[in-house]
C-alpha cells in the first residue's frame, strides 16, 4: 500500500509539472501577443489615423490633393495596412501556432524585432524624409526578413488529417476553406512586402522622392485591399462567424469561389484592365457574403456575453461596406476624374469593412488571446463602433462629392469626418490597454 501511495505520488506530482509547464507556455504566447497587439495599437494611433487626419485636414485646406506630399500619404496607408493589420496578424499568427522549435526559441521575438524596426524606419523616410535614400530600402528589407520568419515559422506547423477522408492520400492533410481563404491572403502579403522592397530600392537609387509613381500606386492598392485585407477578412470569417453569429457553417466551394474571383479581379486590376477587374471584386464581396451566411437567419443566439449586444448587427454592417466598397469602385472606374471615387471605394473596404471588422471582432477575441478574462467596457466598444460608423458614412458620401466639384460644401463636412474616425480609433486603443491592464487573467494561480 505504501508503494501504491507513492506511485500516485510520483503521478500526481508529473501531472503538476506538465500542467505548470503549459501555464507557463501559454503565458509566454500571451505575453508576445500583447507585444503585437501594441505594437498595431502604436501604429494606428500614431502614424496611422493621426497622420491620416493630418493629411484630411490639408487636403481640405487646399480642396485637393495639389501641395500635398504623396510621400506623407503613402506612410499614413503603410502605417494602417502593415503597422495596424499586418502586425495583428502576425500577432494572431504567432499566437495559433502550436509550441515547435521555430517558434519556441527567440525567432518570435527576432521577427517582431525586425517589423517593428522596419514599421519604424518607413515611417520615418515617408513622413519625414530622414535620410530616406538608406532609410526606406533598409525599412523594406526588414519588413521582408520579418515576413519571411514568420511563414518560416508558419511551414513548420503540421495540419492533422482530416477524419473521414478515406480517399485522401496518406500523410496529406486537406486544408479547410478558410484557412485556404487565410493563406491566399498571406501569399498577397508577403507579395506586396516584396514588391514594395524592389520598388523601395529602386527609388533610393534613382528615385527624386521616396513616394511610389502614380500609376504604380493604384495598382498596388489593388493588391493590399483585395489582395490581402479582403481574403483575410472573409478567412477568419469563415472560421470564426458562423459560431459567433449562430449561423449554419460556411458554403465552403462557394467561399473558393469567391477567392477564385478575387484573385482574378486583383490580377486583372494590377495589369491595368480597371473596370474588369471591378466587376470580378464586386462579384467576389457578394459570393462571399453568401458563403459565410452573413445576412442569414439565425439558428442560434448570436455569442454576446462579456461584449455589447449590438455585435452581429455591426458584422453586418461591416459586410455592407464590402459590398458598396466593390459597387463605388465600378463607379470610379467609369467616372473618377479627380480620384474622389476612388477614394470613396477605398475608404469604405480598408475602414467601413476591415477597420470595422476589427474593431467588432476584436473585443470579442482579443482579451483571450492576451489572456485576460472579460472586455473592459461593453459600452465603450458601443461608442466606438457608432463614431466609426458615422466618420466613415460621412467620409465616402462627401469624397467623390467635393473631389469630382459636385458639391462645395462636403469639403466642409470631410474634416468632421476625420474627428469621429479619430475619436473611434483612440477610444478602440483605449479598450485595449485598460482591458490588457485591469482585465482579471485567465490563468490559474500556481502554488
């Protein structure tokens, strides 16, 4: 009996050493996601949205775009696309996969060293033209190294077989739609780090300024919006709002279909052919909708506990905006003059649709991530996603209006817009630091 009682012992004590010892992972995961996390947070605050409101303000001024540094609003866009998103998801990424030896060791932290570096030193070239000619090609570099750590990292996670697949060869795991979705947007992501590498280079050598030409620009958009934002979105979508929503689950080859016509409208618009190329994203945002059941019925309770109760309708509304985002862009390419349209049809997918889908998303699986039991203020995500709601109504209503000379007095309405985006962008902020400060942990005490 004694040998019994100490066998148990022996068992008991293994139990507590290898429950101490994922506490301790998982505490270590948190620990780097909360860096990413402020990381986006540092990003879109500062030389995002406030840079971007700086650029609205002078833009107004001038009622256009003539004095205005191309430079300057290329860095506000990186800053919102890479240091916001881009460092989200890498967080996220990091945070989901499992405890390998590319991921347990300093590579995490080497990668975000290397982004964030790379973050800091484009803003620096773009915004404020600090020794830009070295500056913006090794910020390029960075941003590449980074990037390429990280899907390093990402190969080395093993997808289990899917059960059930008798026909399946051995070994081979089948992909679900989503995370197919996922990955086609970090093809995109990775793609766009590496063109802008090539072409950052090429301005240091002979380049008169460190903004992108042009015509090169528009098309790169095409790319970081429905290359990489929009696949991204529908992705985690798909994984995560049909639960969230109670919803059925997602039409999968419909969502493949979907990505299918995405990337050709992204291809078609990166080679030229504009208006093409909109009907295909167009057509893409609606299939998607579709595919993830967005604007269906309910069967269950939507999942609102700890966060406010307006949740699915802003996933909704969020969706909204994809679509009227597609719908202006055919609009701009057969009527933009003076890039009004334009800028309506992308104001309304990177911050009515992506900027949106964050800041709802987020509260509701964020805190877990950074491992922190509730949300620190339902009704402050409320405000939060009313002020943006409302900045970005305004905004794509009087853009193609006072850019095309429509109508003279949204020029006046355009910096109101500007102050409520603000205003939803540092309460969202705000969320975020008093959740991950004051939030009880989700970790269990250890004796």
């Amino acid at each position: 009996m004694a040998t019994t009682l100490i066998e148990n012992d022996v068992v008991c004590s293994g139990i507590a050493s290898v429950r101490t010892a994922l506490v301790a992972a998982e505490r270590r995961k948190s620990r780097l996601f909360r860096l990413w996390i402020a990381t986006g947070i540092f990003f879109m605050v500062l030389p995002g949205t406030i840079l971007g409101f700086t650029n609205l303000l002078l833009i107004t001024a001038h009622h256009g775009l003539n004095g205005l540094s191309p430079a300057w609003i290329q860095a506000h866009g990186h800053s919102q696309v890479f240091g916001w998103i881009g460092s989200f998801v890498l967080g996220i990424g990091f945070y989901s996969q499992p405890q390998t030896r590319a991921n347990r060791g300093r590579l995490p932290i080497t990668c975000w060293v290397l982004w964030a570096a790379g973050l800091t030193l484009h803003w620096l070239a773009g915004a404020y033209l600090w020794q830009w000619r070295v500056t913006l090609p090794l910020s390029g570099a960075l941003e590449l190294a980074a990037i390429l750590l990280f899907l390093y990292a990402a190969s080395q996670h093993k997808l289990p077989e899917q059960s059930g697949e008798k026909a399946a060869p051995k070994n081979k795991a089948r992909i679900e739609p989503w995370m197919q979705t996922v990955l086609v947007s970090n093809a995109a992501l990775f793609l766009a780090i590496a063109i802008n590498f090539v072409i950052e280079v090429r301005l240091a050598l002979a380049g008169l300024t460190p903004a992108r030409p042009h015509g090169f620009d528009q098309r790169y958009l095409v790319l970081l919006g429905w290359g990489f934002l929009a696949p991204l979105v529908w992705g985690f979508s798909a994984r995560w709002l049909p639960i969230f929503l109670g919803v059925k689950p997602v039409r999968g080859w419909l969502l493949q279909l979907a990505v299918l016509l995405d990337v050709l409208g992204v291809v078609l618009g990166m080679a030229g052919l504009t208006f093409v190329a909109t009907v295909f994203l167009a057509a893409a945002a609606i299939v998607a909708a579709i595919a993830i059941r967005v604007f269906s019925a309910p069967e269950r309770p939507a999942k609102t506990i700890g966060i406010h109760s307006s949740f699915p309708a802003f996933l909704r509304v969020a969706y909204a905006w994809s679509i009227l985002a597609s719908l202006v862009g055919i609009w701009a390419a057969v009527a933009d003059v003076h890039g009004g349209i334009w800028g309506g049809s992308r104001h309304a997918l990177t911050v009515g649709f992506a900027a949106m889908m964050v800041m709802t998303v987020g509260p509701r699986i964020l805190p877990h991530f950074a491992g922190v039991r509730n949300l620190w203020s339902p009704r402050l995500m409320f405000a939060t996603l009313v002020l943006l709601l409302g900045g970005c109504t305004l905004r794509v209503s009087m853009e193609p209006l006072a850019y095309e000379g429509i109508a003279h007095f949204a020029w006046k309405l355009l910096p109101i817009s500007g102050c409520l985006e603000l205003s939803a962008v540092l309460l969202f902020a705000l969320q975020l630091i008093m959740t991950f400060a004051r939030g009880r942990s989700i970790f269990p005490e250890l004796a």
